[in-house]
C-alpha cells in the first residue's frame, strides 16, 4: 500500500509543478519522497515527505520510546502512556525528518530550507498526529489529495503516475453513471 501511495503522491507533486526524487535510500533508512519547484526570481520550495497510508491501522506510526524498549517492550506496542507518546512522536520526528544522514542528503540538494511533512490515511490515534504536527510537521490526508487529483486543478494535467490516478478516478466515474 505504501508504494501506491507515494504514487498518488508523487503525482500530486508533479501536477503542481515540482520535480520530485522518490525511495530514496540511506543504508537502512529511507526518504518517502523529496519535491522542489523553481520559479523565476523566486527561491526554491523544498519538500521532504513521509508517507503513512494504512488501511487498517493497529499500531502507533511512532514506535515505542528507546527508553521503554529496552525494558523488553515491543516497540509497535499499542499499551503507552502519555509521556511515551509524547517520547515517541518526539523521536519518531527526530529520525524521519531531522536524522544527520538525511539532512546532509538534502543540504548537498538545496542548502535552504526544507519542509517536513507527513501523509497520512487513517491512523490509530489523531492525538498522536497532533503531537506530530507541534513538531512543526505539515499534515496532508490521502483521501484529500485523491479529491484534489479528481478535480483536476493543477497547471499541468498529466504525469508520470497518471495511469494509476485515471484507474482511481474509473471507479468514482463508473459509480456516478450507475
């Protein structure tokens, strides 16, 4: 599902005029997607994008605090207190958007400023999405983004992801003919 989603994505990013980098790989971390958009006499927008999109959700997209692990706590565990929330999201932020290896990446990229920004579908705790946007992260929800394709309001029409996105469309135009 992750990779379908940050198809979607990708496209959305393209329709609106970035050039985008996806899946990139950092040993065993990864950046989802990376998006910059030129325009004349302007300064570059730079975008560094998570993508979550679980259907069925069961964990926290955060993993159990460090600290708690190591006292033989599975780290997906859906039993935490508040202050382990808050712990977690904390270093959850820290390692996808502001890790040494993925800064670096980014700064041989653009040296400016980039944003940190999170896709989302469903997810167990919208607390925990909360916590995640006080770090300063941008929240963006799936189903939105699929909307915005649908209604086909960007400069450019068509992207690389287009057949994908014209099969997601069929189906919402097969419904409304029946």
């Amino acid at each position: 599902m992750a990779l379908l989603a940050e198809e979607i994505i990708e496209e959305w990013l393209n329709r609106q005029g970035y050039f985008t980098i996806r899946g990139i790989r950092l040993g065993v971390n990864e950046i989802d997607l990376v998006a910059v958009k030129f325009r004349s006499g302007e300064k570059p927008v730079c975008r560094h994008i998570e993508v979550q999109a679980s259907m069925r959700p069961v964990s926290y997209i955060s993993k159990l605090p460090k600290a708690a692990r190591r006292t033989g706590r599975a780290a997906n565990s859906a039993a935490r207190s508040q202050e382990e929330l808050v712990e977690g999201v904390a270093e959850w932020v820290e390692r996808k958007f502001h890790a040494t290896e993925k800064r670096a990446l980014m700064e041989t990229l653009w040296s400016g400023e980039w944003s940190s920004e999170l896709v989302i579908n469903k997810v167990k705790s919208e607390q925990e999405v909360e916590l995640i946007a006080q770090h300063g992260t941008i929240i963006h929800r799936l189903p939105e983004i699929v909307r915005e394709l649908q209604r086909k309001i960007f400069p450019i029409k068509r992207a690389a992801g287009s057949d994908f996105i014209d099969l997601l469309q069929m189906g919402a135009t097969h419904n409304k003919t029946l």
